[in-house]
C-alpha cells in the first residue's frame, strides 16, 4: 500500500500588511530551498509532536509506505503572494504524479491560508489534488483547530480530521489517526460519510482554549460522542477571526461508517452543543497597569503571565509591540521580562556591541504603528546566543527551531528577548537559551494568545488575558469585516435564534 502525503500550511491574517511570499515558507519549513519532500520529511519530523510525525508513526506501524511530497510552513502572516502559492501547489502536482499510483492521500494543511485570488485556498488545493487523483481515491485532510473551513473542502475531502486542542498538543495523535483511518478505508474496513455544518458564530483566540471552560468540557463530551458506536471521528473547528472572508468562524463536521442519517443527526447535535457555549466564548481582558498592580500588591507565590494576545505572531500579528514594555518602564517595575521581541536590527547591533555594553537602542514597534511605538533607551547586553533551540513542551516536542540572532537586554530593568526572527513564545526553552529560568521572575509579557499554557502555564500562578493594541486583538467591536458572511454571532443581534441546521 502506497500514500502520499504533504501539504502548504498557513494561517492568514488578512489584516497584517506584509504579504506571505515563497521565501518565508522556506525559512521556515527547514526542508531547503525547494522544499524537499521524501528522507528530508521523514528526517525533520519523525517522532516528533507534528502531524507528520504522526503519519509516518501510522504508516510505519501498519507496515505500508508514507511518501511525503512536500511539506511547507509559514509563520502566521499577510495574504499568501499567488504566485508562491502556485509554485508549491504545482511542486505537490509535480511530485504526485511521479509517484502515481497511489492508494490514497494525506493532506497536511492548516485550513485559515488566504492567497490574493483564493479566499479559500485550502479549498482550491484539495480541488487541485483531486484532479490528479480522481474522484474515487480516498483523501484525508488533517486541519488545525483553527481552520475556516468550507463547503468546499468538506465536499472534496473523504474525511476532515482536525486538532482537538488549543494549545494544540495533540498534532501527533491526530496525525496518527488520519493514517490509520485512511488505512483502513483502503482495505475496505470502513466507508466513511462525512457532514458538515458552518455556524453563524465567531469566537476569539483567548476562549477557544481547550484547557479552560467550557471548551475543555465540550471536548470530552466530543471525546465520548467519538466512541459510539457507528461514529469514525468528529471535529470542532473554532476558525481563525482575523481573516476578513465569507467562511471565517465556527464548523463542525462528524464522520460515520456509512450511514448518512446518522451523520447527519450527530452533526446537529454537536452544532448545537457550540450555539449554546456562544457567550460563555467571549473573552475578558485585563489592561497592563492593572496587572503590574496585582503582582505588586501580593507576594511572590510564583510567576504572573501577561498573555499579549494582540501582538501574537502565531496569529500573524508583527511581534514587536511595545505596550507592555512600556507601561512596565514607567511604572518603574522590577523583575518583569518581555519574550519574545522580534527586531532583528536591535539583536545584531547588541551582538555587535557584546556582552555587558551599553547600547541606545530604538526597541520594537518598527512593523506599524498599530503596536505601540519605538521604545528609545540605554540597554544593557546581558547575554547573546544564535537563536537555535528544540521544543521541550507538551507542543512540537522534539522540533528543532530558531530565534536566528537573539540578545537578552535589560531596558528600564526590564529584561527583554530580542530575537531575529518572528516566533511565538509558547516554548519555555526560548526563554531558557536566552539565560532567563521564567520560574524565578515576577511577570512575563508573552507575545501569545494561548499556545503558551501548554509549557508555561504548570509553572504560572496567574495567567492574564491583554487588554493591548494589536491586529490580533480578541476583540469584535474594533474588526471591520468587509467579506464575513452576515448575520454572525456576537456581530448581528438578528444571528441570535440563527442556527439553521438540518
Ligand atoms: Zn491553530
């Protein structure tokens, strides 16, 4: 048995103004220069806490053969340049056709990707793979839990299999149960029926979280639902907000062995389980005055985390925002880090100065002004490293990764980790390499909506959602949505009563 598998993975935040072109799928996907696919893939993911990963342990343990074609990343950015999207999807076409024939195809996507013609460019991916495969061979598509997902994907995948948690620990497992299922639907164990259902209902970043209420109890009553009998899998998709396009918001989808009554039915029912949650999903947000406050006024019973959600690059959002920097500044706060801060032309001019110089520095704030401004000031260089690190926590465990040049300066007594390239802290060893043990300070500014609580949240004693500028603010009233499909929960009053399902 033969399978193919690979993918383009991107969340695109329509609202970021620098575009995603082919040059940062390369730098980031780690595979070279043209994305390679085969040993690169099996090399850089295998037993790894990845969707890959988790194929090749299916694949590997039902004795058949995974051929991974190509597998490109980009962090969270603008609108996918079209032509760098063509390119890759015309590698994946290229690279599948010399591997034909195939028993079936896994697909490694991320569900909220836009490029300037596609709104839905997972959409026209899948449509393009099933040209090439026909409409019999069984595809699955494995999406993020923040995937947008459409008609469209639904109707051209066999089955959508999509992350049940955020933070999202659970790529592996997923990965795994993809292959296995696609396995089985080759040997003519299974044949799977597939519903889908969009609601009217968006929700922000800080509240689809699967380690706080009322997501986490809504996924083990999905997690139950799962094991009765007839039902395959079932998927919760929260969607990615900060795309401005006519699909963006909350699905689900429920697959069953060959009865479409039932599918249908259970697809309703998890629906409505969702339409009820609507307003415990909206989040509350905490200024940073206020939390400088409450760290001050008690004392040290372990480290605050200010979660900067709206300058979040794991949702496209620039990583250099200096808001909380700032206000920590001001008030003359002690013990307070910043990680991690992206401005690569303050940690090269840091490495050129070195260790335990002082340098004026224009921090931060460069990308646009949406963030905060420049903070100018002496700093001081405390340490310097090359950026490289591995994931340690309970998320991408085992993925090599780097900061690229990365410098830890005190600014104001504020440590700050400034690296040079656009990564979201969600990783306690990105602090660590940079000389800062995070159990041992007071509070920490992350650039993270919720990622961070998989590592940092065990040794967090508060935990604050930021009330910051940014265009990864979980925040309806201040988004101007020019594509959403209308009316929409919490948009539209007239979306209340609006679950029209069946
Ligand atoms: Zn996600």
């Amino acid at each position: 048995m033969r399978i193919a598998s690979g993918g383009v993975q991107h969340e695109t935040n329509t609202y970021a103004l620098t575009p995603t072109t082919l040059a940062d799928f390369v730098r980031d996907s780690n595979c070279g220069a043209e994305l390679s696919g085969g040993e690169v893939i099996f090399d850089r993911f295998r037993n790894t806490g990845t969707i890959h990963g988790g194929y090749i342990a299916g694949a590997e343990a039902a004795g058949v053969d995974l051929l991974p074609l190509l597998c490109a990343r980009a962090q969270p950015s603008g609108i996918v340049e079209q032509q760098s999207f063509e390119t890759m999807l015309r590698w994946f076409l290229e690279r599948l056709q010399q591997v034909l024939p195939v028993d079936g195809v896994l697909l490694d996507l991320h569900g909220a990707m836009v490029t300037q013609q596609h709104e839905d460019a997972e959409g026209a991916f899948i449509e393009a793979v099933r040209k090439v495969v026909g409409p019999e061979l069984p595809i699955i598509v494995t999406l993020d839990l923040h995937a947008n997902i459409t008609a469209k994907m639904a109707e051209l995948s066999n089955v959508i299999i999509g992350f049940d948690t955020y933070p999202h620990v659970d790529m592996h497992e997923r990965g795994r149960e993809a292959a296995e299922l696609l396995i089985r639907i080759i040997r003519g164990e299974v044949t799977p029926v597939q519903e889908f259902r969009q609601l009217p209902l968006v929700t922000m970043p800080p509240m689809q979280c699967t380690l706080r209420e009322p997501m986490q109890s809504l996924m083990q009553r999905v997690h139950r639902f799962e094991e009765e009998p007839g039902i395959l899998t079932a998927t919760v998709a929260m969607g990615f907000p900060f795309a401005d396009i006519h699909d963006a918001g909350v699905s689900v989808l429920v697959t069953t062995n060959n009865d479409r009554e039932l599918a249908r039915r259970k697809a309703d029912e998890l629906a409505s389980w969702l339409w009820e949650l609507r307003d415990e999903l909206q989040p509350q947000l905490t200024s940073i005055e206020d939390v400088i406050r409450f760290v001050e006024e008690r004392s040290s019973d372990g480290p605050t985390i200010f979660a900067d959600g709206s300058d979040n690059p794991g949702g496209g959002a620039p990583c250099d925002g200096t808001v909380a920097l700032q206000a920590m500044i001001d008030a003359g706060f002690a013990g307070g880090v910043v990680g991690v801060l992206f401005d690569p032309e303050t940690a090269a001019q840091a490495h050129q100065a070195g260790v335990g110089s002082t340098i004026h520095v224009r921090l931060g704030g460069k990308t646009d002004d949406r963030h905060g401004a420049p903070v100018v000031g002496d700093a001081y260089v405390r340490a310097l490293c090359d950026g490289k690190f591995v994931y340690r926590g309970p998320m991408m465990q085992g993925v090599a990764d780097n900061l690229g040049q990365t410098a830890t300066l005190i600014v104001g007594g504020v440590e700050v980790v400034v690296s040079s390239h656009r990564r979201q802290c969600l990783d306690a060893e990105m602090l660590r390499i940079a000389g800062i043990e995070p159990t041992h300070r007071r509070l920490i500014v992350v650039k993270s909506a919720v990622h961070f609580r998989a590592d940092f949240g065990p040794l967090a004693a508060h935990i604050f959602d930021a009330d910051t500028p940014g265009i990864h603010r979980p925040d309806f009233k201040l988004i101007n949505y020019q594509h959403l499909r209308r009316p929409i929960y919490p948009l539209d009053a007239s979306a209340v009563g609006g679950l029209n399902i069946g």
